[in-house]
C-alpha cells in the first residue's frame, strides 16, 4: 500500500461569537481538512486547526506522504519535527487503515476500553448571534449569571450533558462567583462543574476564589490554568486543595517534568491535534498515569471529523477520568455526512465501522472551502496565535472589553 496524494483543504464555517479572556471569537472560524489517498483510491481523512502555520507545514510535508507506506510512520514523525502536521497526517492514516482493514481506529490503537466517551457542556459567555435563526444552540447574549443559567439548561436539555464546564476570567470574579452559584443550585452537586479563567486571575485571586467556592453548595470538579504560568500554577498549588488542569503549560512532552517539581498541576488535557496524534496521546495517557496525573481533553472549534478523531483515542486511553471538552455542540456547520455526531446523555457511543466512522460531505467541503477563500476567518494553532487573532476579532469593540496582559484580575 502506497499513499498517492496528500490534499489540504482549509475551510471557514460558521462559530458563535464566544467569549473568552482574550476577547472574541468572529463569527467565521478556520479549519483545515486533510485527505489521503491511495493508489487504490482506498482515502482516510483528518481535521486540524485553519491558520498559515499549519496550512504551510502540511503542504510542506507533501514530499514525504506522497509515496509513503501508511504503516510507516515513524519515520515521518521524526523527519517532520513539527508534532501538529504529524498528528494530523497520521489521524488521516488511521481512517484510511482503518477502512483497508474493515477496522475502526480504535482497534488500531490498541482496543476502546469504555463503550462511549462522556463530554462536557461547554457554556461561555457571548455576544448575540447576528443570525440567531442559524445558530446551533443559545443564540442569545450571555453576559451574566442569570442568562448563563439559562444556556445550560439548553446544554443539558439537548445533549444531557452531567458535567459543566465554564469559560471563566471573561467577567468580574465576583460576577463568576455569582454564576458559580447560580449553576449549582440550578443543577445541585450531582453536576461537577470545572472553571477555566485561561490564566486571567492572580495567585491572589484564585486563592480567595477557591476559599469561597468552598463555602457554596457548588461540587467543583477542577480549576483550569487559573493563572498565568507553570511558576504560578506551583505557588497556587501551595494553598488551593481543588486539582488544577492545564492545557495552555503542558502541552509537549517536554513541559511535564518541569509540571511535576514543583508540583504544578493534577490533571492534563490531551488533544489529539498536537499531543502527537492519536498515537501521542496513547503515550500522553501512559505518562500521566506514570505520575499519578489525571487525563481529560481540551477540545477547540472543531466540526465531526475531528469529533469522531477525539472519541476513539478516547475511548482507547485508560487513564482519562474526565469528561472531555467538546466545542461542538455550538457548531452549526459540518464537512460530515448525514446528521450531526449526536450526544445520548452527554456521551458518545464508540463507533465500530471502519476507520473513524465518517465520510466526507463533498458538497459541504467545497462550500466551505469557498468561503474559507472569499473571507478572513478566524485562525489559530497555539495560544500566541489565539490571542493574536482575537485581539484582530475585537477591533471594532473598546479596548476597555478585553485585555491582552494576564493575569486581568
């Protein structure tokens, strides 16, 4: 077996206008979409981040795919040096090995060892759709407690979700404790919730958080790079008994030592995007549990193949204790085939059809890939880049409505 072609195909589709504390996501987000082909016409398909950097190594790393055997790939890994093009090409392998072989990805890489996969709601704070008759799911504005309580109601009515996880550090702490409080005695502790402040808040100011988070009826599953740095995470870790979770320090297998003296973090958030692919976070998982880390999953403005992608390796990593990360239930495009990836109470059931389990949309793809030409969608692969492109999404709003520095508060 030898692949033939190697295809990027960037694409731009719709995305709410989300909030976080850097500022705002546009209404356009940018992915790229990876397909190989074999001189069969046997194809296996990938998904990844839309910005240049990537876009330029995937097409770089052409020389190497095209005449290579799909079984070999390490060999492309340590050629490429670059371990977000490699995740991607080698998640396009998987497909396409999968349905040479009549297996699902999972099998490959190793057998699933749970039958579906538990997400979480993701609930940010967030402007009004300008097309609220388009919008997936909470169209309305979500710039308070109160109307945040009622987004999860959404969440959880529509998908079921039982565990809450809130974009943070985008309001006054004070008003973030109130939603807090709010969550919880809308949903009571039989539904963890997790803050994530993307590094918005002091060492101080996390310190005070944790103690009055303490003092609610609120079941807090972890805090989320609360603040800005490793250094920061170690000294919180001093005097805060929540876990602390990170996917913006550790996030190479280089940056896990230095997690671990001083003790920094408890948990890691995988993602299969630039942990390695789907094989780095096989070695991701045997790591964390080495030390004694939990696993979950960070997850990013992703349509169904990258959803199909997350819950294989997921349902293959014994050491993810938590529900993943899913931005997709505010997606209201897809380069998929047929209906949405569907929730049944929070969780997805692992497929067992061959490879990930979805085919592409042609139509959808080229439609997406149209817009993705005529338009400047937002991009982004690595946290500098995220807040580079979200500061040039807040250009027409006051600078008073996001800050840059961290930590904000």
């Amino acid at each position: 077996m030898q692949i033939r072609d190697l295809e990027v195909i960037p694409v731009a589709h719709r995305e709410p206008p989300l909030r976080n504390s850097w500022g705002a996501h546009s209404e356009l987000a940018a992915r790229t979409i990876v397909r190989l082909t074999t001189a069969d016409g046997t194809t296996g398909v990938a998904e990844t981040y839309g910005d240049s950097q990537v876009i330029n190594g995937l097409n770089s790393a052409r020389d190497l795919v095209e005449g290579m055997n799909p079984y070999e790939r390490q060999p492309l890994r340590l050629k490429l040096q670059d371990e977000m093009v490699f995740g991607a090409i080698e998640t396009a392998i998987y497909d396409l090995l999968g349905k040479a072989t009549g297996q699902p990805v999972h099998a490959m890489l190793g057998g699933k060892v749970r039958d579906a996969v538990e997400y979480s709601a993701y609930l940010f704070y967030k402007y009004a759709d300008s097309d609220p008759s388009s919008a997936a799911i909470a169209p309305q504005e979500v710039l308070s407690p109160e109307t945040m309580v009622e987004a999860a109601r959404e969440f959880v009515d529509e998908h079921g979700f039982e565990v809450l996880k809130l974009k943070a550090g985008v309001l006054e702490p004070e008003a973030e404790l109130r939603t807090v409080e709010l969550l919880a005695e809308e949903f009571g502790r039989r539904k963890p919730i997790r803050i994530d402040p993307n590094g918005a808040w002091s060492v101080e100011t996390t310190i005070d958080i944790a103690k009055r988070l303490r003092e609610m009826p609120a079941r807090i599953q972890f805090l989320e790079d609360p603040v800005p740095s490793m250094h920061a995470h170690a000294k919180l870790k001093r005097h805060v008994d929540y876990p602390i979770a990170t996917n913006m320090f550790v996030t190479e297998f280089d940056d896990v030592a230095p997690a671990m003296d001083p003790p920094a973090v408890d948990v890691i958030l995988s993602d299969h995007h630039y942990w390695g692919g789907l094989s780095g976070n096989l070695e991701l998982d045997t790591v964390a549990r080495t030390f004694d880390l939990g696993v979950g999953m960070h997850s990013n403005s992703h349509l169904g193949v990258s959803m199909a992608a997350m819950t294989h390796v997921a349902a293959a990593m014994p050491t993810v204790r938590y529900a993943c990360d899913t931005h997709y239930p505010w997606m209201a495009d897809d380069v998929i085939q047929d209906e949405p990836i569907a929730f049944e109470d929070g969780r997805i059931p692992v497929p067992d059809d061959p490879g990930l389990g979805v085919e592409i949309d042609d139509d959808e793809l080229d439609r997406m890939h149209e817009q993705y030409e005529r338009s400047d969608a937002l991009g982004y692969s690595t946290v500098d880049s995220m807040a580079a492109a979200y500061a040039d999404a807040m250009a027409d709003a006051s600078t008073e409505e996001w800050l840059p520095n961290k930590p904000i508060w």
